[in-house]
C-alpha cells in the first residue's frame, strides 16, 4: 500500500492519480481509495473556531472504518496489486506497517489558492471558503503535524508548490520495490 499525505490543497488527489496511471503502466495494477469518502455528516453550525477545528480533527473523517477498509483490501487484493490511499491526516488510520508513506508540501498561500479555487467552482463563496480554511482545515493540520509528525515519518518528501516542477526533498527508496521507483520517477517528471 501507498499512501499519500498532505495539508488540503497539496495535489493529493492529483498525484495518486497519477501515481496510480504510472503503476499500470509499470505493470503493477492499482486502485486509489480517498479519505474523502468517509467522511461523517458533522454539524459544525454555532461552534466557536476552537471547537469547531477539534470536531473537524476527531469526528469528520472515519479513520477506523479508513484502516478496516485497508485491512479488508490486503487480505484478498488481486495478484500484484496496490492500494494508493490518498487523503488529509493519514497516520491517524491504522495503516498497515508495511505501507510507503508519501508526503506533498505546499506553503499555506498556495495551499489556500487552490482550495478557494477547488471550492469556488463546487458552488461555495469565498467567505465559506476562507472559514474552512482558517476554523477547520489548518487547524486541524497544525494539530496533526505536531501529533503526528508526517514529514518526519514520510519516506518520499515532495516539494509541490508547482504543478509542473515538484522538488523531491527527501527520498528513501530502500522500501520501494523498482516498479514503484519507476512509477514515482515517471509522476515526478510529469506533474
């Protein structure tokens, strides 16, 4: 299993895509399962902004049913296949142990325009926007970095503040079978 890891707004979505694509063609099949699908009906109406980034951090995504769905994919995936798993926090599900841990960083000014961009275009003002950002998403971020510390963790490190020019910061291939090598230098050159 892959996962890859990042603050909202860091290209996740888009790059375990593509890290996906680039495994096929590698002849290593792979399925890509988003955080983003389980997530909790919350109600964060009438929270104060300390309140409503702990809801957003302990109860919006379901982090066991996240690692009951991994562990329910690695006892019976199909010969040869991955699992990328993209999506905000991930060290907070039970991943298995043997998992390649990818992190994409962005500054908060980038990560912020694209999230506007993003949303704008699902049909929320800028002000709705803007309020998710600041009581939910990088609180919450925040919380995690310090709880969790992701990057430290990550054995790939990726710099994606430019779409077309992501910086590799930090790499340990030393777990990464080479049809995974293959496929990362192929998204890397792409992106």
């Amino acid at each position: 299993m892959i996962a890859v890891d990042g603050l909202d707004g860091s290209g996740k979505s888009r790059f375990a895509a593509s890290l996906a694509d680039a495994l096929s063609a590698e002849r290593r099949p792979a399925s890509v399962l988003h955080v983003d699908d389980f997530r909790r009906p919350t109600d964060f109406s009438g929270l104060a902004p300390e309140a409503e980034a702990a809801l957003y951090y302990e109860r919006y995504f379901d982090f066991a049913g996240v690692g009951d769905a991994l562990s329910a994919w690695a006892n019976g995936p199909p010969d040869g296949a991955l699992m990328v798993l993209e999506g905000v926090m991930l060290l907070r599900a039970a991943l298995p142990a043997e998992t390649l841990h990818i992190v994409l960083e962005v500054s908060a000014a980038e990560a912020r325009r694209r999230i506007l961009a993003r949303d704008q275009a699902k049909g929320r003002t800028p002000e709705e926007i803007a309020g998710r950002i600041d009581r939910r998403y990088f609180p919450a971020q925040a919380r995690y970095r310090t709880a969790c510390d992701p990057s430290g963790r990550a054995d790939f490190v990726v710099d994606n503040e430019e779409w077309a020019r992501p910086r590799v910061v930090r790499r340990r291939d030393v777990r990464f079978a080479p049809e995974i090598v293959a496929a990362l230098d192929r998204v890397l050159r792409a992106e």
